[in-house]
C-alpha cells in the first residue's frame, strides 16, 4: 500500500491516505511524492505511514463551529505523531477559508489563530524557529484536512528574501500570524529534499495586482524562484539537477486552467515533472493563484548543502 493523497471525485484507482475534495482541473489525479512508503495501522482520527527516515500522516475532522479550537487540537495530535522528529512539511486544507465564522472573523484567519497556539503551547514564545514550510487553500464545504511529513534527518527553514517572514505578518492580516516557513530543506548526503510552502503574488507583506490572474502567476513564479535561490537551487528551481520534482497549482476560477497551464509549461515547469492542478479558493480573498512544489533529491549549486 502506499501514501496517497487523491483529489477531486474519488475515481483514483486503489487506496489512498486521504481523499481531499478539490476539484481536479489537470496533471496528476494524486499526489505520491514519498512513493515507497507503506500505511501503517491508524492512529485515533489519523492515517499513518512509513518511509525510510519518513513519518507521514493524513487525517480530516468536522471542526464544527470552533475551527479555532479543531485547528489547535489537530495540531496537538499531529505534535503527539511526530515528538522526537523534524516536523518538514504541512498541507492544511481549511473549509471555506475565505467565509466569516458567527464572530464575524475569516475561517482562514481562525485557523491561523488555533494552529499559532498549538505551536507556542509545544515550542514556547520561540516556536516561530521550529516552523516548517505549509500551505494552506479552501476545501470548500468539506472538513479540516492536515497532512504532514516529518523526518529523523535535520531540516534548515528558509525565508523569502523579498517577503516578510508570514510570521511576522503585521496585525492588519488576523490576531495570530499564519505559522510558517517559505520553504524548508531536509540534507540526505550531497543531496537534499525541499519543500517550498504555497506560493504567491505577495511582496513584503502586501498583495500585488489584486484580482489581476496572469500578474499574479508572473510574481508568483518570480517568488518561486526567488526561494529557490534562498534555498541554493538556482532560479531554474533545480529543474536539472532534481531526481523529481512536484508542484500543485491551486486556482481560484477554473476558467483560469488553460492559460495558467500553458503560460507554465514554458515558465517553469519540465515534461518530467509531476503537476496538480486543482481549483481551490486561496488564503487571501484577492488572490487568484497559488504554487507550490516538492524537490526530491535535489543537488545545491554549491555541490554540498549548506
């Protein structure tokens, strides 16, 4: 068995760790970066699995009217799954991220809110330097969806030189900063895995050309490759020098899909690389793209990770 993480209608043949209902628009129907992994018994309302040097877990819960408080507790549990281990990476899918809880707060705001103090009450007033790289998109009306990776090998997190670190958003964006990394590198040897978090149209802290679907998808390629320099990869984000390479892009419109797909296909991405394209609303209500990708095995420019 495998660790599968399958989206749109569950028409993906075989098992899989969580079924996420996005709507799929193109690329891959799922989503196996740590293909040699096996599902280990559940754990409470989690999925787990097992690669070498690899803890991975999926679950999904109905946060009811305290995402807050399902956030924190979900994070508490994933805390309990991984004590001991480097925590890499986080995929968060928030039910209709951009809607206002009966306080009249946003749902994304709300669960930054329970994910920042699951953080501190684990890692104290320090937590923002044990933060890993995530993402997180709408998953319409469906529950709270988290799947993890963590690893026994030592991990570096790396910023954005041109963004604010989001945990160190301004108050303007909710009462507790989103609780992430732009991207974080786990070394194996010469090689090393990284993960670059959801990526978007934002500089400093602000977002750029509101609304405006193709500015957004060149600033969101140009951050792209900003972090991947950050991250001693080149701006080609190891395009060449990576033994594979996978990147979701999340779209607001569907209507988007083909001009986004093919601006990207000459863009960024490389026949061998493995795409999601998936419609998801994104955290910020005037952003229409977001991407992310997934660096298996990749060689730094320098020959050695740093």
């Amino acid at each position: 068995m495998q660790f599968k993480i399958a989206f749109g209608e569950p028409v993906v043949a075989g098992p899989a760790a969580l079924q996420v209902p996005l709507p799929w628009l193109g690329g891959e129907r799922s989503e196996e970066i740590f293909a040699s992994s096996g599902i280990v018994a559940p754990q409470g309302r989690w999925t787990l699995g097992e690669a070498p040097t690899w803890r991975l877990g999926a679950a999904e819960v109905d946060p009811g009217a305290d995402l807050a408080g399902a956030t924190r507790r979900m994070y508490g549990e994933l805390f309990d799954l991984t004590r001991g281990l480097q925590i890499v990476r986080i995929w968060n899918y928030v039910p209709r991220i951009n809607a206002l809880d009966s306080g009249g707060l946003e749902n994304y705001r709300a669960f930054c809110r329970g994910r920042s103090l699951a953080f501190e009450a684990e890692f104290g007033s320090g937590f923002t330097a044990r933060l890993p790289a995530a993402s997180a998109v709408g998953a319409g009306a469906g529950g709270l969806a988290v799947v993890f990776a963590a690893s026994e090998l030592p991990a570096e997190h790396r910023e954005n030189p041109r963004q604010v670190p989001a945990y160190d958003y301004p108050v303007e964006y909710g009462p507790r900063s989103p609780s992430f990394a732009r991207a974080t590198v786990r070394k194996r040897g010469a090689l090393a895995d990284v993960f670059i978090s959801g990526t978007s149209a934002i500089a400093g802290h602000a977002t750029l050309a509101p609304g405006d679907t193709a500015a957004q998808l060149d600033a969101t390629v140009d951050n792209l490759r900003v972090i991947a320099e950050a991250c001693d990869l080149g701006e080609s984000v190891a395009a060449e020098r990576c033994q594979s390479r996978h990147f979701k892009v999340y779209l607001r419109s569907a209507e988007d899909y083909l001009a986004v797909s093919r601006h990207l296909k000459g863009a960024l991405f490389r026949p061998s690389d493995r795409v999601v394209y998936l419609q998801a609303d994104i955290c910020r209500a005037a952003l229409n793209v977001e991407i992310e990708a997934t660096l298996m095995g990749a060689a730094p420019l320098g020959g050695a990770v740093r």
